[in-house]
C-alpha cells in the first residue's frame, strides 16, 4: 500500500510566529507523527510573495520532516516584480530533498519525473505558471511534449502535479492550454491529478480518464489535510486526516 498526502497554498510569511507558517507546522509534525513513510505533495504556492526570507522560512519547515517530497511551485512563489528567487530556490530543493519543478530557463530545474515505490510508482510535477500574465496558467508546448514523453514510462501508477485548475476558466485562475493538457493527460492511464490554486477543495473521480483528481484548499484555512492510499490491488480511498 502507498500513502499520499496531498497540501496546496501554504502562503508562508517571512515571520515564523505568523497563523499561516505555525499552521503548516502543526500539519507537518502530525503528518512525521502518524505517516512517516507517505509521499507529500505540495501543489505550489508555498510562499506568499516569493521572498527570499519567506522561502527560508519553508526551509525551515519541510527540512523536519523526512518523507519523501514532491513540490510545483505557484505564482505567489515569485516576487513581486516577477522574479523567481533562483539561488533560494535551489538551496530550498537541495537542502529538504524536495523535488520542485522550477521552471525551463538554463540556471533553474526542469519539470520533474521520478519513479518510487521500485519503480512502481510514476511522479510528474509541472510547472503551469504563465509568467507573461499574472495568476493565470499555461503548461507551453515544450513543456506538453515532455510530459506526453514521460507518461509513456512503465510504471503501475502515474501521478501528476501542477498549480493551477486544469479545466476552470474563471479570470485569473484559468489554465491557458488546459485543452491540450487533458488531450495529454486522458490517454495516459493516469490514477490521480493534485492541484491548487483556487483555494476551494474538491474531489472527483473517473473525469477525463483520470481515476482521482483532488483539488486542495489553502491549509492556512483548514484543519485537515487529504490522505489517499493505492491499495496492492489497485484501488484508491481517502480520508480526511484532523490535525491540531
């Protein structure tokens, strides 16, 4: 059996007494506590203006807590100018073993695909921010060749993680390509989809060919997290895990 969690819009401050960091705190130690062995996957916006000092703050966080990792970044894990804080970001991934795909320009990560579980298990994160345009998303077509090259992979189970609403159309939080991104992901024999973005939680199953698609809330408003389990024989529950 596998475990995973998955958090979404964390929107850290750079003050470690603020309810938002104190909030993740309180659900990564219970996630150590209770499921130390469960992949936890973060779909972005994990800071909440994309400084430097909010982004140690995270450091600080996710470096306790020893699960393996799988983390996309959103469009509030960029300043205000628009910059994304490379060497941050890179000391952040290296430092806590977090797998963050941080984008396609030379000096940062690609999109990453890695296999767990003896090879049973296929993890895509992706990077859907537009960075021409505000909070609106867009996967690009390198980045779609990629992916429909990475599905391809032998694996039991395929996950996949991005940012934003993969089918929503709402001004600001619509996925620009997001129909060639279901064309992409459908075919793919895909169990389970993680995003954020909207902070509104939801759940659906057997939607665009996908067995789970599991939209997170902002945990700084919540006080449960979503725990799903792949059992040996292929089915997929979950649960809401409580936390303090």
């Amino acid at each position: 059996m596998i475990e995973i969690i998955h958090i979404s819009d964390t929107h850290l401050k750079s003050d470690a007494r603020h309810p938002h960091n104190i909030r993740l705190e309180r659900a990564l130690a219970h996630i150590a506590g209770k499921h130390p062995k469960a992949l936890l996957v973060a779909s972005g916006d994990i800071c909440d203006n994309g400084r430097r000092d909010e982004f140690l703050q995270a450091y600080k966080l996710f470096s306790k807590l020893d699960n393996p990792k799988l983390i996309v970044k959103g469009n509030h894990d960029k300043d205000i100018k628009g910059i994304w804080p490379a060497r941050v970001l890179r000391r952040f991934c290296k430092k806590t073993g977090i797998r963050c795909p941080l984008g396609s320009w030379p000096w940062m990560n690609k999109p990453f695909c890695m296999q767990s579980e003896g090879g049973k298990l296929l993890l895509i994160g992706l990077d859907s921010n537009d960075d021409r345009f505000g909070a609106e998303g867009k996967i690009g077509k390198r980045q779609l060749k990629w992916l429909a090259r990475n599905l391809k992979r032998p694996a039991q189970h395929r996950i996949v993680a991005l940012h934003h609403h993969p089918w929503e159309r709402d001004f600001l939080c619509k996925l620009k390509d997001a129909e060639q991104f279901l064309q992409t992901v459908s075919s793919a024999n895909l169990d389970m989809l993680f995003f954020g973005h909207r902070h509104k939680p939801g759940l659906w199953r057997d939607r665009y060919g996908i067995k789970i698609i599991s939209a997170a809330g902002a945990l700084y408003d919540e006080t449960n997290y979503r725990l799903f389990r792949i059992h040996n024989d292929g089915r997929i529950d979950f649960e809401l895990e409580k936390y303090r």
